[in-house]
C-alpha cells in the first residue's frame, strides 16, 4: 500500500486521522473543507510537515536514518522503514502540544509517526487514552486508526540519532522547523508537556524565537514544573524513555498527572467533542 498522511481538518473537536504509511513517502494531505476557519492554518502545516520530511540538513543524521532503515531489525524485516524525518502528529487547533525528544530508530522512523512503533509510545498513548485525549490505547502503525483530541505530538529534532544523542549542533540546525510549528499553532495553542531535559533544553530557545518571554535566567527542568509564558503554560515530564518507566523514575499514575494537568490548563477538559469520559487508568 502506498503511504499517506492525511492531515485532519482543524475545527474545534475535529481530530487528526491517521492512515497507512508503510513506505516512504507521503501523499498530498487532504484539503480542509471550504468552510474550516483555520483552512489557512491546517494548509500551512501540511507544507511545512512536507518540507520537513524531505529535509538532509545534517549529514550524520542522514546516514544513519538511511542506514537503519536499509539494514532494518529482524522483527519488521517485511516492513519499508520510512527513514526520513518526522513531522509533528495532531490537529491543526491544537490546544496542548507534546514536546519530545527525537523519533526512535525502529519507531518513528519506520512507522514515519511520532511515537509510534516503539516501547515509549506504548506508555504515551496508553496515558493519553485514559485522560480521553486519544480514541485508541495503541499506536502501532501509522494506518491503525488513532485520533488525537485536541493535542498535537511533536519533538525538537526530527532524524533518529545514533544511540538516541543528537548533537547540541544538531538540535540547533533542527530547531527552526518547531520555531515554524509553534508560530503555526500559536493562536490556539496553550499548554505544552515537555519530555525530558534534552527537550525542555532544546525547547526554551524556541519557544524565545517565537515570541513567548522566557523567563531568565531560564527555569530548570523538573518533573511537575510548571511555567507560565504569556498565555501559555509550560509543564516539564520525565520521559516516557524505557529506561524511566521499567525503573519506576516515571510511573502511569505521574505521567497522567502531567497530562491532565495541562490539558485542564489549555480548556479540554469539558470541552464538548475534544475530551470524553476519563477512562479508569491502566497501571498495568
């Protein structure tokens, strides 16, 4: 089947609908409906998530994205790895975005989604789905019909690095593609979960090169930290990263907390179509 990443429509309450991606290369997003107030805004991010999947800017990334994706793992050997970047995953009127670190090897840069394919994915979706913000607990691949409500998924770097370390030079030449995606979802945009301190880091100076006032000197990461920046609230969460969750550094019942933390601070909850029903949470 050939790939496609259809963009969602960008209504209020409208949900991002993923369907297949098993190659690499995506069709031209659906256009939004005449109608849709934000067809300017849904438009503009279907351009910028091509032009972000075609990107080479940083030659080390690029073999070894390319190099995985040739050489594979045993387990997805039937699978075409996507191997290119990753653009960001959820509505166009996002009101809370999702800030993580850079796509996993076998993850997002097979399934060419954020967070899906791989062990922290498994833990993020689960936590999302029983706050109400995604329809499914799982995300496997990128035609498994997942819908996010009202949250958008996004990371500061787009290539999979070598053991998972991108290089501070790296980060920075990525840095102007989350500078373009916060810009774009700035109107609704107001709360962000950053995962970790490579992304909190990393997400700072952009958040400054879009134009919220950053705090100085800049406030450092915490699990639970909460920061206002001008009619946005910015949470830092320990990531989903295996190495937290089987040590028990990050447990369900925190990352949910987090979660419905700023979902509540961005006006989710409540909202009719966006949240539904809390599901009883899975610890499992």
């Amino acid at each position: 089947m050939a790939p496609t990443l259809v963009r969602g429509t960008a209504h209020p309450g409208w949900v991002f609908r993923a369907v297949p991606v098993r190659t690499a290369r995506h069709r031209r997003p659906a256009a939004a409906p005449a109608t849709c107030p934000y067809r300017g805004r849904v438009d503009a991010l279907a351009d910028l998530d091509r032009r972000i999947s075609g990107c080479r800017a940083c030659p080390r990334l690029v073999d070894w994205r390319e190099e995985v994706a040739r050489t594979k793992r045993a387990a997805f050997a039937d699978w075409t790895y996507w191997g290119r970047p990753v653009p960001g995953f959820g509505p166009a009127d996002a009101r809370m975005l999702i800030v993580g670190l850079a796509p996993a090897a076998h993850g997002g840069n097979r399934t060419g989604r954020m967070f899906t394919g791989d062990r922290s994915g498994d833990v993020l979706y689960r936590a999302l789905y029983d706050i109400g913000l995604a329809s499914q607990p799982t995300a496997v691949t990128a035609d498994d019909g997942l819908e996010l409500r009202g949250v958008r998924i996004t990371s500061p770097v787009r290539c999979a690095p070598p053991a998972n370390k991108p290089t501070p030079g790296e980060r920075d030449t990525c840095r102007p593609w989350l500078v373009q995606e916060l810009n774009l979802l700035r109107p609704t945009l107001r709360s962000v979960v950053v995962l970790g301190a490579f992304g909190w880091q990393a997400a700072l100076p952009a958040f400054t090169a879009a134009g919220w006032t950053v705090p100085r000197p800049r406030p450092a990461f915490g699990h639970g930290t909460r920061v206002p920046l001008d009619g946005l609230e910015l949470f830092g969460c320990f990531h989903v990263s295996q190495r937290n969750t089987f040590t028990g550094k990050l447990t369900p019942e925190m990352l949910r907390d987090v979660l419905r933390r700023a979902a509540e601070a961005a006006g989710l909850h409540g909202l009719t179509g966006e949240i539904g029903t809390t599901r009883p949470p899975h610890d499992g």
